[in-house]
C-alpha cells in the first residue's frame, strides 16, 4: 500500500473518532434533563469519551488501549473526588469503599452507593462503550443502528421531557451525513489507491457541507405546527419519593414534609385524607392550615425560625393568628375524622381549642403539641378523631388598610420578631425585585400593594395554573424566578412563593403556608353538612403580617378563591367567601390588569436590553467554563491529533525499537532486526525452514531490497559473525527506520 492511502485512512479514522466524539456529547449533555447530574460537571464526561477514543485511535493494539484508558479513568476519577491522598493510599481507600458495597452492586441496590462510587461506575461504563463504539464504527463500520439509536434518544427527550431537541437533532443530523459520507468514501479503493485523488476531498467536502448547513438552516427557520397534545414532560420527570425530595417514585399530589425543593408536575390523587362534619347548619368555607415556612432558599421552603413548642392544657390554643378586637370572627366545630390516623393535625382559621379521642392505651394527653412559631397542632401518637372549635375571621380591608396608612404614618409598626419574614436570598435575581416595585407603582399602602401583587399574579391573565406540565428549576435557577420570567405556569406552589418573595421584597412580612382547600361539601347520610378532603385539594396559599390585626391569608393561585368572607372597602358590607360564591371576587380594574402587564413587559424587556449581544450561560456555570471548555478542546484535541499525524512514523519506531539501546551494538543489530522481522512475518508468513536471506528475496520491498539486504548482512554478521559488523547502530537505525514506517502502510 502506498504511503498517500495510508495517511489517507488515518485520517479518516481520526475524522471518525472525532465525530464519534461529538455525538457521544450529545448523549452526555442531556443528562440534566432526566437526571440530577449538574451541567458543571458534564466535562468531565465529556473528556473520558474525547480521551478514550484519542488513545483508540493512536495504539493498534486493542489490550493497550484498554489498559491505557482504564488507568486514565482512575487517574480522572481521583481528579473528580479531589483528594490530595497518594496513589497507593488512594487505591487502597477506593478498594475498601468498592468491597463494602459489593452486597449493594450484586443486589443491584445501587441507588445505595455513594455518589462517588455511583460517578465512578458510570466512570467505567462510559470508558468501556468508548472503546466499544469505536472498534464497532470505526474500525468496523457499522454506524447506522447507532445513528438510529441517537436519533431515537433525542426523540425521546423532546417528547416525554422538558428538552428541546431542536438543535440536538440538527447537529445530529449533520454528523450522521459526515459519518455516512467518509464511511463511503473509506470503502472506495478508486479513491484510495489513486494517486492524488485524496485532494478531492476538499472541494466535495466543502460542497456536502454547504447543502447540509443550507437544508438544515431552512428545516430550523421554517414555521412548525403546533403539537396536538400536551407534552407529558411533568409525568416522567417529578419521579420522586415524597413531594419535593427528589428521589424515586412517581410526585402525586398531597401534603408533603419536604419543601426544601419545589417545582416539577404531579398526578392528581383522589385518595380521601380526611371528612369534617361541622355542629350547625351553616358550614363557612376555610383554609385547613397545616404548618408555615419562613425560610426561602431559591429552591423551596424551610423552617429556620426556632420552634416554639407549647404543651396543651386541655387542648386549649393561647396564641393568636388574628385579633379579634380588628377583624370579626365566627364560631365554628367541626369534628375531623382521618382515612387513616394522622400526626398532623389540620384547623380551620384561628383554633381556639383541639380535643383529639386516642386509643384507651394512648395515654392522657396523647402527645398533642402546638408550635407557636409556625403555629402548627401535632401529635406524638397518630391521631383518628378530633374536634377542632375555632373562630373564622372575616377581613376587614377597611380596618386592614386603616393599619396599613399608620404604618406609613409611623403611628405603628412591626415587631422586631417579624424580621425572618422578611428573609430574602442572597441569590435572588434583581429583576424579581424590580417586577415586584413595577407591579405596586406608587402605592405606598402595605395592604393596597398586597392586593396589587395577588391580583398581579391571579388576575392578569399571564401566568397560567397548570399542574402536570411544569418543569423543575435547572440547577442554581431561582424557583420564583423561573415562574415569573421563564414558565409562567404552574400550581399553588409557584403561585403562592412568587407573592410571599415578592411582598418581603416590598418591607411586608409575609410567610408561606400550606395545608389544604376546603373541601367537597356535601350532606351526609343523617343530614350533617360535611366536606371531604382528598389529596387532590393539598395546597399552600400567603399570610402577610399586619400589626394590630395578626397574619392575613392572601391567595394568590390563578382558578383559586379567597375563601374567607371579606368586608369591601368599596362597599363598607360583608360579602360570602368566593369559594363559596366565586361570583362575589373583586378583580381589579381593566386598567389595573394592563398596568401590570405593562410592568412584566418593561422587566423583561431591560434584561433583553442588559444581555443583547451577550451568551447566556446557563445557571451555576459561568460563561467561560461552560462555553469556552468545548471549543478550546475541540482545537486542542484537533492540534493533538494533527502533531501525531506528522510525527506518526517517529512515534511507532520508538514504539517498536524502545529498550534497545541499553545493551552492545552487536546485541541491538540483532533485536532490532529480529523486531523488524516479526512485523513482516504477521503480513507474509515465512516459510519453514527459510533463511533470513531467503525470506527477505520473497518480502514485497517495492525496490528497497538492496537497503534490506544490508540490513540482513548487518545481522548476520552480528548474530553468527565472529567480529564486530560493519554496520554501526546509528547507521542501522537510519536504514531501518524507513522499513518500520512502511511496514504499517
């Protein structure tokens, strides 16, 4: 084979494994979107599928590049765990984790692993299908079941996650032509054994590339009709244990324990919680409050401010969530019954007084204990029965804005234990601080801008309650800020969050709440008025505090009802709850609605403003890790790959001659030949019983046989020649080396 169809097929083996390289980035890079695999460390994926199929391409040997890839795997794998520990140590410390969770592997328990020893299987796993692919694509040349298995995964992803598979299937679709094209144009021997056919390459490449970019330009740019149905993203995405956990099992609606991260659809559940017959003939519509949160962390809620815990004497409830000298309030019993006995204990308004029935062995007081700081009932033992007397408030929006203007006046204030109600994260985009001041304008009245920033996010016909089609926040991506600017859909969750930021931002203490709505009311069997609560009506709502009144509840949740009866300002005259009678909610005015559009509008477009002409990287990965790491590979890979290329001949004749020069020049003549020798032996067998002299007259030397020849001479004078030969080493290895370069073509 000549020397041009020789660099000609490295080369394309090097094109191959490069665009092999690419593809196998865009498996990686969809990771985050079904796993919680943070974007910053996708490089490191990345660079064990770049370096595998370097070090594939450069050893022939298929036991070498095993070996060299593994050892590259571990020394990534310390690099990634970022230990300072020795090598010895840190082996030994790797092998006493792998042997402890050996019962975990051969179970397959492996969601029982550590992170780190999970990462490094997957380590191992993508090192091993490197090697794989690339002696099957490369080597082999069967592309097309990968290629099809690519485009399938994409598919996937764009179709049941919330993945946008747009440009992924572009750059897909023209690394498969590039791969299909070479494939075809390596299997051509017209163009491989014809002399100075590979500078046709160019002009054809050029002119693939300029109809691939053309076709694919024009498949982007061009208008799509809109999907027939939903996409199903939220039902394969929120698998998760519990509510807001992160882990395992399929998120149905219902009340969790974990808030600390929100986000992500759910299935609606119609299981029964729970049934309250009430002790009258007037059943008003409330909240059931569970428990408030006080901390938010960009994520979800958690409760930093320290419990209050006070034992109950007789059930009875000093603390106050209002004042009944502000705001009026109606008596109400009601006797709640679980499906299965509970430990949290769920009231309506303001409880005055809880007496749980326990089991005969439960003891007196069964444990009943009331946090006053997140005002929350709960029981040590699992409660079946209770009756709850509680007083409903009716909101006064006189009384409350009244409160407000003295505020303003300095004639009242806030306590300083309000403080944590005001708690906002550091990381908190700027721009949710600005929509919140847009949306209240010059309104200088805590409750008026309350209401603006509830009607805001219920009335203004922008942010759309959805429950199944709802995405997790990327990793670093504020929860409340992807709802406001980015989604614009979602549940109570994201509802009630974004006006609780939103009015802290504005110096309202406000806390989030959560428990669950009213109910489905109903007339039993003996005529009771009862309500049922199923999962389904889990949900989470604001109380902003107002000094001289107490926590006000606030809904802020598009399709939702203020369930408590309110006394207007407008009117001076109580009206019934909505949820009761949707009819009596009080939208604000069609000028008010276009305002707070106008304010989203003027937000959105600054930050358009601040980052035109600028990437945006993506959250928790700044600019130059996440976008400057691949092209800055990519050239250096392209740099390695073209240094070995020219220097390819140098480097295998070390290869192949190293360790020679540690002995005399009689006993590197004969190793040097005799390694000479074995490579011809695997391309024409020698005959048994033939000389080397004999051999060599048969060896395809294309006109080189006079130089090999002396080679032979050389040999033989210092294998069974009594003096030194004639030929030096240094003369040796000239001649030589032109022998082991050829020998590979």
């Amino acid at each position: 084979m000549g020397k041009g169809q020789s660099l000609t097929n490295v080369g394309i083996k090097a094109v191959l494994a490069f665009l092999l390289m690419l593809i196998g980035m865009e498996w990686i890079h969809t990771l985050p979107f079904f796993t919680d695999t943070e974007a910053s460390y996708l490089y490191l994926f990345d660079t064990i599928i770049g370096v595998t199929l370097l070090l594939s391409w450069i050893f022939p040997w298929v036991w070498l590049r095993f070996l060299t890839s593994l050892l590259f795997m571990f020394y990534w794998f310390q690099v990634y765990r970022g230990e300072g520990e020795k090598w010895p140590d840190w082996w030994f410390s790797l092998w006493g984790e792998v042997r402890g969770a050996i019962p975990a592997i051969l179970g397959l328990r492996l969601n029982q692993l550590n992170a780190d020893l999970r990462t490094g299987f997957f380590f191992l796993f993508l090192t091993l299908l490197s090697l794989t692919l690339y002696r099957e694509v490369v080597e082999k040349g069967r592309i097309l079941f990968f290629l099809l298995l690519s485009f399938i995964w994409i598919g996937v992803l764009d179709t049941f996650f919330l993945f946008d598979g747009s440009l992924p299937t572009i750059r897909l679709f023209l690394y498969s032509f590039f791969l299909l094209a070479i494939q075809t144009l390596r299997k051509n021997p017209v163009f491989l054994s014809s002399k100075g056919k590979g500078r046709d390459l160019i002009p054809w490449a050029g002119l693939l590339l300029t109809l691939l970019l053309l076709f694919s330009g024009i498949g982007l740019i061009s208008p799509k009709a809109a999907p027939s149905w939903p996409d199903p993203v939220s039902f394969l995405q929120t698998l998760k244990e519990d509510p807001g956990s992160g882990t395992g099992g399929v998120q149905v609606s219902g009340y969790g324990k974990d808030d600390s991260r929100l986000g992500g659809g759910f299935v609606q559940s119609d299981e029964v919680v729970f049934t309250a017959k009430v002790d009258g003939d007037l059943y008003p519509s409330h909240y059931w409050r569970g428990e408030s949160k006080d901390t938010y962390t960009g994520h979800g809620w958690v409760k930093e401010v320290p419990d209050e815990i006070q034992p109950l004497s007789d059930g009875k409830i000093m603390d106050r969530l209002f004042n009944p000298v502000s705001l009026p309030m109606k008596n109400l019993r009601e006797t709640v019954t679980f499906q299965q006995p509970g430990e949290i204990l769920f009231t309506s308004g303001q409880p005055l007084q809880i007496i749980p029935q326990f089991k005969p062995d439960a003891g007196k007081s069964g444990g009943v204990q009331f946090d006053a700081a997140s005002y929350a009932l709960s029981s040590k033992t699992p409660v079946a029965t209770y009756l709850s007397i509680s007083q409903i408030p009716v909101i006064d929006e006189k009384r409350l804005i009244q409160v407000s203007n003295l505020l303003l006046q300095g004639s009242a204030s806030y306590p300083d234990w309000t403080a944590p109600y005001l708690q906002l994260p550091d990381s908190l985009p700027a721009r949710v601080k600005e929509l919140a001041a847009k949306v209240v304008g010059e309104e200088k009245n805590a409750y008026k801008k309350a209401k603006k920033i509830e009607g805001f996010l219920r009335w203004g016909n922008i942010y759309r309650y959805e429950t199944q089609d709802v995405p997790f926040p990327a990793e670093g991506q504020d929860f409340v800020d992807q709802f406001l600017f980015e989604t614009k859909r979602g549940y109570c969750d994201h509802f009630s969050s974004a006006m609780v930021v939103m009015l802290r931002s504005q110096g309202i203490p406000a806390r989030w709440v959560k428990g669950y709505a009213f109910g489905e009311l109903k007339r039993n069997d003996r005529g009771e008025l009862e309500t049922t609560v199923r999962q389904k009506d889990a949900h989470s709502w604001v109380e902003a505090y107002f000094p001289e009144v107490g926590w006000v509840p606030f809904e802020a949740t598009a399709s939702f009802f203020t369930p408590y009866e309110m006394v207007r300002e407008s009117t001076g005259s109580a009206t019934a709850g909505a949820a009761d009678d949707p009819a009596m909610e009080e939208m604000p005015k069609p000028e008010e609605l276009e305002k707070m559009k106008a304010a989203l509008t003027d937000v959105e477009g600054k930050q358009a403003q601040e980052t035109k002409g600028e990437s945006v990287s993506s959250p928790g990965v700044s600019f130059p890790i996440r976008f400057l790491f691949l092209p800055i590979s990519f050239l250096l890979f392209l740099l390695l790959l073209l240094v070995v290329v020219l220097n390819r001949d140098r480097l295998l004749f070390w290869w192949r001659t190293r360790g020679l020069n540690r002995n005399g020049e009689s006993h590197f003549i004969v190793e040097f030949y005799r390694r000479l020798l074995s490579l011809y032996e695997r391309m024409v067998p020698r005959p048994p019983h033939a000389t080397v002299r004999e051999y060599a007259r048969i060896l395809p030397l294309n006109g080189e046989q006079g130089s090999f020849k002396a080679l032979t001479k050389a040999f033989e004078e210092a294998r069974y020649g009594e003096r030194e030969p004639q030929m030096s080493k240094d003369e040796m290895t000239k001649l030589g080396k032109r022998f082991f370069s050829r020998r590979r073509k």
